[in-house]
C-alpha cells in the first residue's frame, strides 16, 4: 500500500492559487472586490462598474464607463442561428441545461472571440451581455411574450427585468436587481470559479470555460439553494407555523437551505444587504410576508442550530416579490457571476499553470490478473 497521505476532502482549506480578485474575511463576515467592501460597492457602485473592476482591476473613469456600458448593449443581441437553437428546445427543458446548451453553441458563431489568452476580454464582454439575453429568449417563448426589443437605455439589471417580465422596472426593482448582481459577482474560489479556472488552465477558451462553469453551479448542492427557501416559506406560510416547520426539519435531520457556510463563521455580508433589501421591495409592495418570515426563521434556526443566514436566504424573496419565476433564480445567478467568472479565466491565462491535484490512492497494488477463461 501507498504511505498514507493527508486528504483535505472538498479541498477545504487548501490554497490552490493567488489571485486580486476577490478576499473573503470569514470571521469578520467581509468580502472583498480588488481591494472594495461589498458594502461600499452595494451602496453606491453598479453592475457595470463592479464588472469592470474585476476586470480590470480598478474602478473606471467615467468615460470608460460610459464605453463599457454601450459596448455591453451592443453585445446583448444573438445570432440568428443561436436564437433559432433556442427556440427548438423543448419547452420544458431546465433554463440551466438551455444556458449550459447556449453559451457552448454561441462559441460557434464567434470564433474570433473563443482565442485562449489575456485578449479574451472581449468574450468576457460578449458573454455578460449575452447571458440576460439567452435566458429571457427561452424563457419569453415558453411564457408565450412578444420578440424581445434592443432596449438600449436600460442598464444591465433593468434590461434583464424587461426581457423577462415584459414591463419596465420599477426604479426600486431595477436597484435590488443591480444590488443582487454586484453581490453575486464574484465569491473567491467557489466550485464554479474552480471549474472555469481549472478548464482554463489547460488553455482551453473562455467558452469552454464558462460551459464547465454552468455545469458546475447546475448542481444543487452549489445553485438553487434560494429556490428551496421560497420553497420552505412556502411550507410554513405563516409566522405561528415557522417554529413547528422547523422543529420537524431538524428533528428529521433535514437540513435548512439559506443557513451556514463553509467560508463565513459569521452572518455572510451579502444577506446583511439583501435582508434589507427584501424589507424595502416588499414595503413598496405593501407585502412584508416574506420578510416577516425570514425573520422569524432567522430566529428559530439561529437559537436551534447557531447558523447565520448566508446570500440564499433573503435573495430568493427579492426576485420573487419583483415577479421572477423560481426556476429562473439559478440562472440569474449565472448572468451575474459571469463577471467574477470571466475575471478568474482571464486571471488564469496570465499566470497559467495546469491545474493538476493529487489523490489519495486507497485501492490495493498487488493484484495478480487472471485469464478471463479460468474467472468464476
């Protein structure tokens, strides 16, 4: 047998990298883009602007802003093949599988884009602009909407909340989708950051990369999670239910969705922000249902288990009370960690290494083989 190796299962707390991007303090509850609190940059930054960022690597003048964001508007629209593609998907097919499917067939039409190395950026570009657009596509023909329109004046976050819903944003509603997609930008090495980086540095193209990605935050364990916290506040319905729901959960070994997490040993800074948030999108609404809710669960699962709430929680009922259908949380997800995502590839490229651990080899050495005419 091999000498016995010390195996870090989940590869927690094993520094697999460098990179500038993105520092998670878990005992403070901070998290860091390029050198900016989340707070700061949920407070006062937009999308666009945090993209460019982790991008580039500082803040942009307003002129390059301004540049940044035409340029996404004019990369929102697809090819005509692309769009043909996605309206020959069943339209019960998993808008994560559509998006999967999508990005991979859009490196067809582009090959000029699909180019390994630090020029990627322009990918980078077209991939954030373009992700808004393949998820409303799907979604708008199995929702029987019209054609989407180019919608230039909209910024990123309410371009979306137009291609789904079919309406303009409410100003309030358009800043909580801003705010959700600065939050989810980037979260350090996360299994789908791993994915793409771990696709990228074998010097395969961004969209390569980001396919794997998708593929990776498909799973439940990583996206979705905000999807079974509508699904438990569905459950519980109402204040004087939430002690009894939960009681049994935890009796039955289930896990609550929305609590805990692996980096933070504190309140995750993300749902600090999104809490208010889903106080404030509600207030407009006159319904504090969600809200009160999650206080409460809050509550309960803090006092039983002594978890804090992590993004998932309070992200769910903001997309929800704006009117976005649960199966689409997990793509949103996508078009806003697309940023962070095409950050670490390009980050990748540039200091390019392969990607390759080691396992711990458990199985025996010294069997002998035998003709498959004497096996019993």
């Amino acid at each position: 047998m091999p000498e016995p190796m010390e195996v870090q299962k989940g590869l927690q707390d094993v520094v697999a990298l460098q990179s500038r991007i993105c520092f998670i303090d878990g005992l403070q509850g901070r998290l860091i883009y390029d050198g900016y609190d989340i707070r700061d940059l949920a407070a006062n930054s937009t999308f666009e602007e945090v993209a460019y960022l982790l991008w580039y690597g500082t803040l942009p003048t307003p002129a390059r802003l301004d540049d940044l964001c035409r340029q996404l508007v004019a990369l929102r629209s697809l090819p005509p093949e692309l769009v043909a593609l996605i309206d020959a998907m069943p339209l019960d097919s998993s808008p994560m599988d559509v998006l999967r499917t999508a990005v991979s067939a859009l490196a067809l039409f582009e090959p000029g884009e699909t180019k390994p190395g630090p020029t990627s950026i322009g990918g980078a570009q077209r991939l954030t602009a373009a992700l808004p657009t393949i998820i409303a596509q799907f979604h708008r023909r199995r929702a029987k909407l019209p054609p989407l329109r180019p919608r230039p004046e909209l910024s990123h976050a309410a371009y979306l909340l137009y291609a789904i819903l079919d309406r303009d944003p409410s100003p309030l509603d358009a800043r909580a989708m801003d705010v959700a997609f600065i939050l989810h930008a980037d979260h350090e090495l996360n299994a789908s950051t791993f994915a793409a980086r771990v696709t990228a540095s074998t010097l395969s193209d961004l969209y390569s990369a980001i396919t794997s990605a998708i593929g990776t935050l498909k799973g439940p364990l990583h996206g979705g999670a905000n999807e079974r916290v509508m699904e438990l506040l569905d459950e519980m319905a109402s204040v004087d239910r939430v002690e009894s729901v939960v009681q049994a959960k935890l009796a039955a070994h289930e896990r609550i969705m929305g609590f805990g997490h692996r980096v933070y040993k504190v309140e995750d800074p993300r749902a600090t922000i999104l809490r208010e948030w889903s106080r404030r999108v509600g207030e407009e609404r006159k319904n504090l249902t969600y809200y009160d809710l999650l206080r409460k669960l809050e509550e309960v699962v803090h006092r039983e288990k002594g978890l804090y709430p992590n993004v998932d929680l309070y992200s769910g009922s903001v997309y929800s009370l704006i009117g976005i259908p649960h199966d689409l949380f997990t793509p949103l997800f996508a078009a806003s960690r697309i940023a962070g995502w095409t950050a670490h590839v390009l980050e990748e490229y540039t200091d390019l290494r392969l990607i390759r651990p080691t396992a711990a080899y458990v199985g025996p050495t010294d069997l002998k083989y035998s003709p498959i005419a004497g096996r019993a």
